[in-house]
C-alpha cells in the first residue's frame, strides 16, 4: 500500500493526476445538493470534487493524508473564488465527529480491509440523519487494467463488500458494472467499479463509536 510520502510525491509532479473536474457519479447527485449543506470529501487529493461541491455552494472539508495534495486543492479552490477546509489525516486515525455532514464523498479510496472497516465506521457515525453517503470505488474485475486503480485485490470494492460496510444505513442503489473514466491522466478508459448511495434516516439518532 502507496504512503503518504509516496502520494506527495506523485502530487508534487505539477500534472492534475486526476483531473480538475468532478467524479461523474458524485456529479450526478446535483440534483439532491442544496446550498448550506455540510460536506466530507474523503481522500480528496488535489480537491477536485470539494472543491466542485463548494462552488455549489456547499460547506465542505477535504481530508486526505498528503499535504502537498491538499495544498493544491486549497490553491484550486482560491483560484475559483470558493471557500474549502482541509484537514491532513490518517482516515483510519481521524477524530470522526458525530452526526455532522449532510454529505460525504467516498470516491476512489482504497484501503486494506482493516483500515476500510474503521473509516466505513467512522463515516456512518459523521453523517447526519438524512445524509447520503456516495461511493465509488475499482472492482475486483479492475485487476490488469491499466486505467486506473490499486494492484492488491484486497483493497479493491465488491457490491458485497459495499452493502457490508454501510449495512447500517439505507442503501439507496448499489451498481457494479463498467463505466468510461475521463478523470485526468491516471483514470482513463474502460474501468470496473463500483458505485452506490446510502442514507441514515431522517430522524434516527446518532451516537458515538
């Protein structure tokens, strides 16, 4: 598994790894995106998609582990005049606050079963009632591909794998299946994902892990 320094240095090339423009699949929830809403971008990276969700008028924080990543995503999002937080973390370490975001955007993060289970946790805990929940992640199918995504099976998604780790929220729609990725450099072509949408109930309590 790639590390922080590692990520810093593929950030600190100068190229937009993936792109400056939204995940396709988050933009299609602009239909339920409402100004003043809170937003969770995790593993943002270059802050494509927090930044895409600020200029909509949302309040959003990026978190990811590489500084030099975020500190992109910053300059992006002053160059279009958007207001974005940021936070360095380990996700699978991260302080989760309770019941906070109206939205949080799980888009190509891959991480070791371990580590996937404590963020996955953490993730429903920081979500408000009524909030969604979005994901997309590399399938298993994904492996030889060259468009994109982690070479260790374990850290790749599954439909099974997704309904597990969210089981505690309603699943809204949970698809795996080939989609054309146009996502910059490093996400090109025919890919194996897998997309879904979750939601805690309006109304239901939240408390601490």
């Amino acid at each position: 598994m790639s590390d922080a320094a590692a990520w810093d240095a593929r950030y600190g090339t100068g190229s937009w790894l993936f792109g400056q423009e939204p995940n396709r699949y988050l933009e299609s929830l602009s239909p339920r995106l409402r100004p003043g809403m809170t937003a969770l971008c995790l593993g943002d990276g270059e802050g494509r998609n927090g930044v895409w969700l600020a200029g909509r008028g949302l309040s959003v924080t990026a978190v990811d582990w590489s500084a030099t990543g975020l500190a992109r995503a910053a300059d992006l999002a002053r160059r279009r005049g958007v207001p974005l937080a940021t936070a360095v973390a380990d996700l699978a370490r991260w302080n989760w606050p309770v019941a906070r975001y109206d939205l949080i955007a799980w888009i190509f993060v891959h991480l070791p079963p371990a580590d996937r289970a404590a963020v996955a946790a953490g993730a429903c805990q920081a979500l408000a009632p009524g909030g969604l929940l979005v994901l997309e992640g590399f399938a298993a199918a994904q492996q030889g591909r060259r468009c994109g995504g982690p070479r260790d099976p374990a850290l790749l998604w599954s439909r099974a794998t997704a309904e597990a780790a969210f089981a505690g929220l309603e699943l809204l729609e949970c698809l795996e299946g080939g989609v054309l990725l146009d996502e910059g450099p490093r996400h090109q072509g025919v890919a194996e994902v897998v997309r879904g949408i979750w939601r805690r109930p309006a109304g239901e309590r939240v408390a601490a892990g």
